[in-house]
C-alpha cells in the first residue's frame, strides 16, 4: 500500500473536525482509522460491558479511565503498521502508554496533527451536530446538512444528536479538554513530529493543510 507507515494522532478540542478529517483521509488513502469515541458510542449501543462500563462518563461529558481506554487501544492497533487516531490519546498517561507500545515495536509516531479551532465555534458547530446511529457519518445542520430531511445520504437512517451535543455537557467537555487533554500539546511538541493546522474554513480546505503537513502525495 502506498501509505503504509503513517501514525498519525489528531489532537484538539471536541468539535474540531478530528472526526470529519480522519475519515477523509481514511478513506483516501486507505489507512485505517481508529476512533476511542465512536467505539465506545457503538458498545453502548450494543449494551456490551464495555459500554456498561462507558455510558455515565460519557453522558456527562467526562473522561472515561484510562486503564479501559488503553487496553482498548492495545486491541486496535495489534499487528496494524499505519492508522489514524481519533480521540486518542486525551490524558498524558494514555499519551505515555502509547508511547510505549509503539517504541516495543520501533514503530514511534509519525506525525500528531493538532487541529485548532476556537471555543465559539466549537459550540456552534456541536449544537448543530447530527450522526447517523447505523454507519456514523457525520453531518452538520448548519454547514453540512443530509441532502434529504435529517436522513443519512450513505444508508438513509434518521440521523440522531450525539446525547452529549447538548449545551452544558459541551462545557463540561470543553473543561475536561482544557484540564486533561491540552497538556498533550506540549507533550508532544518538541518531539519533532508535532504539527498546528488551522480547523477553521471549508472542511476541504482544512483537508488540504492537513495533507500539507502530512506530505502525503496527492492523487
Ligand atoms: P470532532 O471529531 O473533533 O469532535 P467532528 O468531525 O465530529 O469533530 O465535527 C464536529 C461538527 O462540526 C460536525 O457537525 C461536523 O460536520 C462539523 N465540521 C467539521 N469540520 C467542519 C468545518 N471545517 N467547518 C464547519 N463545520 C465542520
Ligand atoms: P468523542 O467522540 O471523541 O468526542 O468522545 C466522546 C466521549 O467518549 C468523550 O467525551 C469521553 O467520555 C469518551 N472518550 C473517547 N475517547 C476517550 C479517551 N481517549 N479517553 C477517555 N475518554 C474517551
């Protein structure tokens, strides 16, 4: 494959476009991406005791232990050489532990891309989020709406609000962020693989300075 050897963290807030970004890259060079949120959110919806386990951290907007989310990690990236990280790491100790995981491999990090974009419009842009509950493609009532009614344009699901979309856990989450997760800004500058891109604009734009940074050749 082509792309092989890209290990690739996005960090920033909640609502910076991490999400929107890693599937795009995904899908466009076929590296696999792994999202600690929308595995969580699929095994709460299974009722898994994982998601037993996750649900009350996630409804309220808090930072579900670390020793869950790494062995969750560790099962992801088993025997995979490139892949895109979403959500993950989000405290020093998770930051730590992949650190160490990859070094037993001799497969460090490539790039950590840092996606920043400024409160206001975070919560602009989480108040008018919408999912699709069956293929998790995301969608934004304001700047990216369905194409037909609240109905997903991949599998024509109702799209649902994400149960921590709502105003007061978005501050809570934007805390937690500010408390437990910026901190890997500084972790991971210095390291030399650390890279700020502007997350605001049009989503392709955005995709194109990623790429940038990324040195990924266009197709
Ligand atoms: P994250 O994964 O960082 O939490 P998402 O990718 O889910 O963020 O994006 C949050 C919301 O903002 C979604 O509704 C998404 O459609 C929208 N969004 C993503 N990128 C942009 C952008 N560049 N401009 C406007 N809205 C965006
Ligand atoms: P996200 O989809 O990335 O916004 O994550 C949604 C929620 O899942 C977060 O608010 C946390 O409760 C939980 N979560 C996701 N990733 C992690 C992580 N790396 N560490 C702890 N909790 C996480």
């Amino acid at each position: 494959m082509a792309h092989n050897g890209y290990r690739i963290v996005f960090l920033g807030p909640p609502g910076a476009g991490k999400g929107t970004q890693a599937s795009l890259l995904s899908q466009k060079y076929g590296i696999k991406k792994i999202s600690t949120g929308d595995i969580l959110r699929e095994a709460v919806r299974r009722g898994s005791e994982l998601g037993k386990k996750a649900k009350k951290y996630m409804d309220a907007g808090e930072l579900v232990p670390d020793d869950i989310i790494i062995g969750l990690i560790e099962e992801q990236i088993e025997g995979i050489d490139s892949f895109i990280l979403d959500g993950f790491p989000r405290t020093i100790r998770q930051a730590e532990a992949l650190d160490d995981l990859l070094a037993e491999r001799g497969k460090p990090l490539t790039h950590v891309v840092f996606v920043s974009v400024p409160d206001e419009e975070i919560v602009r842009r989480l108040t008018a989020r919408r999912i699709c509950p069956n293929c998790g493609a995301v969608y934004n009532m304001v700047y990216s709406p369905p194409k037909r009614d609240e109905l997903c344009d991949v599998c024509g699901t109702p799209l649902v609000q994400r149960s921590d979309d709502r105003e007061d856990v978005i501050r809570n989450r934007l805390r937690v962020y500010a408390e437990n997760t910026a901190t890997l800004i500084d972790y991971y500058r210095g390291k030399g693989i650390f890279y700020e891109v502007n997350g605001l604009g049009r989503v392709e734009d955005v995709l194109s300075r990623i790429e940038e940074v990324l040195k990924v050749q266009r197709t």
